[in-house]
C-alpha cells in the first residue's frame, strides 16, 4: 500500500531517465534541476503496488516534496496579470461581465508578454456540479502567470432542481460547455500566437469535467459552436485532476455519512435523478452512472493526466477514485508514463499548492507545453 506519497515499491529506473534519452531539451532548459543526479528525474518511477489481493500498477508516482517542492501559503508578489473578461459562447470581449450568467464568462489572465512559449491552461472550478464560479481560482494557478503562462478560469451551466422539482441544465450540459471553452482557448492561443497545446485544469467537480473532456473527444460537443470557433476542436494535450471524482456510482452509493449523503444528492443532481425526498438518497437502478464517469472512458487516446489526490479526503477518497483512474490509464497506455499520481498523505478534499509536489506538477505542465508529450504518444499501441 501507498504509506506516503511515492514512498512504496519503487523500482530503481526512473521513467524519466527514458524521456530525457529522447533529448527533451528544453525541459531541462526550464528545470536545470531534471538533468542532475537525485534532482527531479526522482519525481517519477515505475512501482509495482503490492495490494492486498492483487497488483496495481500505477505510472507515475510523485514522491514527498523537497526543499523547495511546494509553493508558501500565499503567492510571491508580482505585479497584477492584465485580466479580461469574455464570453465563450461568441469569443466576444465584454466591459461588463455582470450583464451576463457566469456560465458564459471566461476571465482570462494575461502574461507580461505572449509568444509560442506561452504556455495555455484552462481553469474549471468546482463546487459540486451545483455552486461555485469562475472565481474560484486557486493561488498555485495564478501562480503560472508570472511563469509565462496564459490562464483561463471559466464558468459552466450548474445543475439544479426548477420551482417544480424538474431537473435542469443537468449532465452533460456543464462537459460541453467546457469543450467550447477548450475552442474558444484554441482561437485565443492562435490569435495571439501562444502554444496551441491546451492544458485543462480543475478541482473535485472541476476534475472530474477536465478528466472526462479530456477522455471523451469528438463526444458530448456543443451545439450550436459560433462561426468563430467552428475552426477549432476540444482535444486537449495534457490534463491536472486534482481530487475529482472518476466513479460516480461509488459516489452516490447510499451512506450514513452526511458528507457522503450531501455528495449523493449533488450526483442526483447533476444526473438530473429524481429530486430527493428522503435521506440517505440513491438514483435509481438504472442510472447512466459509467456514462458520465471518467474511469470507464479511458483509452489509449487519452491525454496524460496528472492526479493530485488528499490522503485523509472522506469526500472523494483516493483509493476509490484517483488510484483507480490512475492505474487504469497507466495500463490502457502500456506503461507509458501517461497517468502521474500525487497523493498528498495529510490532505483533505481543499488540496492546494502547499500540498501538492509543485516541482512535479510545473514541469507536467511544462513538458504538457513544450510537446514533449506527443513525441511520447507516437510510441503508444494502438
């Protein structure tokens, strides 16, 4: 069993040692630290996890973090990022964000300067399927900006009960507002002449949207795409789940636990189940729950994707959640080195950059940036 993050069952061959022999220059260009011996290259092994009935293998497993590894509680100071606000649907600038639902808004958050290293993520908030909004922005994000990097934070349609109980704006409304945002991203990145690679990133329900965009390509697109957009796709390069859920059947299992029973009804609701009347609560039997679950859509053609998961997390529990998708991915990919797995030990379900290994997860996103990733596609099977 994982005792602490990365510290079980290593093997002695790091599987970046096989990255860097195929000559990623200019990741170690950005982390001189990759090409020293015991630096990063300690960031990523091959294990076999010893489980009680059987073995998983899991990809990468980031180890504890080091001196340095993990970002202070609040962010450096740096001058304030050029922030603007659009509407996705139209890819239209606006002066007032507050004529229009948060669902249509994406603020954008600009680098001092923008070219073909730039960098593009693309922020999905959680909350449930059912609150939050695209200012729910974490600092290890923000942080990116003064990196270089070119940051969307988006609102999505949240699901919800109307006046007579019916349920609206349910699954998969909130995924294909997320795909039209990765198309509005795409445009921006080409207009201004930054990295077309697109890197989506989100928290509990933000993780499971960007794990299940990321895995289900040409599926659940948007209708209808404004002209301006129509030119571009929502396939993504590279994917940051932190603590989503990828098992939404496990989620809504019925429970005693209150947390696990106001977790149940976001489900329902997000499924668009019968409004719940009585607690605990349960969708029916014939619910779609691997429809719109991440574990069962991964494949060969997925992006990589980092997870970041709380070791202590009641709500979205690693082991049920992102050790499964993990490991899944890691074996669909024929160890590739396609699934990263950060489980912080001490972590509850509000994971952050103090707790997250940030060596780790800037330099998947670097490598996500610079393509290094799709030299490494090319020897997936098929």
């Amino acid at each position: 069993m994982i005792t602490s993050r990365g510290t079980a069952c290593r093997s002695s061959r790091p599987l970046w040692g096989e990255m860097r022999s195929r000559g990623p220059t200019a990741y170690r260009d950005h982390h001189p630290a990759v090409g020293a011996p015991g630096g990063f290259m300690r960031a990523c092994h091959r294990v076999l996890l010893a489980c009680a009935t059987a073995a998983c293998w899991i990809g990468c497993i980031v180890p504890d973090p080091g001196p340095g590894d993990t970002l202070p509680p609040t962010p450096p100071p740096h001058a304030p990022p050029l922030v603007l606000s659009y509407r996705h649907l139209t890819a239209n600038p606006i002066s007032d964000p507050s004529q229009f639902p948060d669902s249509e808004l994406i603020d954008l958050y600009l680098p001092a300067a923008v070219g073909p290293a730039t960098g593009v993520v693309l922020w999905v908030h959680g909350g449930g399927w059912v609150a939050g909004d695209r200012s729910g922005i974490p600092a290890w994000v923000l942080q990116q900006v003064p990196r270089g990097y070119l940051v969307g934070s988006m609102g999505y349609r949240l699901a919800f009960y109307d006046a007579g109980g019916v349920p609206r704006d349910t699954f998969p409304a909130a995924v294909e507002d997320v795909k039209l945002a990765v198309r509005f991203m795409k445009a921006l990145a080409r207009l201004l002449g930054a990295s077309p690679r697109i890197i989506v990133a989100g928290a509990s329900a933000g993780g499971h949207l960007v794990s299940f965009v990321g895995a289900t390509a040409g599926e659940h697109e948007p209708s209808p795409i404004d002209p301006a957009l129509a030119g571009f796709d929502s396939t993504v390069n590279a994917v940051v789940d932190i603590v989503g859920p990828t098992d939404l059947r496990a989620l809504a299992t019925p429970s005693s636990d209150p947390f696990a029973q106001l977790v149940a009804a976001d489900v329902a609701t997000f499924l668009g189940c019968p409004q719940p009347i009585d607690t605990p609560y349960t969708c029916p039997p014939d619910t779609d729950f691997d429809g719109a679950s991440v574990n069962p859509q991964l494949d060969v053609t997925d992006p990589p994707i980092y997870f970041g998961y709380g070791g202590i997390d009641n709500l979205v529990p690693a082991a049920t959640h992102g050790l499964p998708a993990a490991a899944r991915l890691y074996q669909v990919t024929g160890e590739k080195l396609m699934s990263w797995y950060d489980l912080a030990e001490t972590a509850w379900h509000t994971l952050d950059g103090t707790q997250l290994n940030m060596t780790a997860l800037q330099g998947f996103l670097d490598a996500a940036r610079d393509g290094q990733f799709d030299e490494l596609r090319t020897t997936l099977p098929h």
